[in-house]
C-alpha cells in the first residue's frame, strides 16, 4: 500500500497494487498546472486510489481534470476518461515515499523545455553554493 498527501496534509490517499505505468510528463498543460518543469505521474486503476479530503477541481482541457489542495496548493491528481478510462493518475513526488514508483519513461518529450535534456551536464551542489 502506498500512501501520501499534499503538502498541508488536508488531502490524503492511499493507492494499492502496481501503478499501471509510470512516466516524467513534459506537456506544457503539466507545467502551466504545477509550476515545474517537468512532472512524475503514476497511473492507477481509479478503485485502487481512495482520497481522503476534497481536492478542488479544474478542468484543464476539453476532458482533463487536475486536482490540487485549495489549501496549500498542492497539484495531486489528473483524470481524463478520453485518454485514461478508468483511472487515476497520480502525482508521484506526493507519495510519503517518493522514490517508490521510478518513472519508465519521458512522455509529451515534444513539449520539453529546450535545456531539460542539458540539465544533467549542469553544476552540482549538495546544497546552495557558498557565496
Ligand atoms: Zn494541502
Ligand atoms: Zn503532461
């Protein structure tokens, strides 16, 4: 059983059995909709997924719907019947553990931003550089 939950902690969920795929979404409506460049998604059957608290919902496109804390503004679910019938996908990096569903693959990668792919080549620091 996997769990987690916004940032606040007003929104809740449990999600059992595997995710039915994982993947890193590069789709300008997932960044125009969490603020980041990129975004970790697990899709799960919709009766695997139990909420606990009232995400608000908007509706991001003709059948898309995110669902995000109106609290704390944590984004945290997406449905779509047209593409995903059935299911819910899941913004990973809001599991307690969110190193637990590794992405299998980059999707939309046609929206990517251009310096994504650059990115691992760029300096590291632990923490934020002195000075
Ligand atoms: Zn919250
Ligand atoms: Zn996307």
């Amino acid at each position: 059983m996997l769990t987690g939950k916004c940032q606040c902690g007003a929104i809740r969920y449990e999600a059992s059995g595997d995710p039915i795929y994982s993947a890193v979404c590069h789709c300008a409506d997932c960044r125009a909709s969490t603020g980041a460049p990129l975004t970790g998604w697990a899709l799960f059957p919709q009766d695997a997924v139990k909420i606990e608290g009232q995400p608000v919902l908007y509706k991001s496109s003709e059948h898309a719907t995110r669902q995000f804390c109106g609290t704390c503004g944590t984004s945290l679910f997406y449905t779509n019947p047209v593409a995903f019938a059935g299911a819910i996908d899941i913004l990973s990096a809001t599991l307690d553990d969110p190193t637990a569903i590794p992405p299998q693959v980059h999707v939309q990668v046609a929206e990517a931003l251009p310096w994504v792919a650059a990115m691992d080549g760029l300096p590291k620091f632990d923490r934020y550089p002195e000075g």
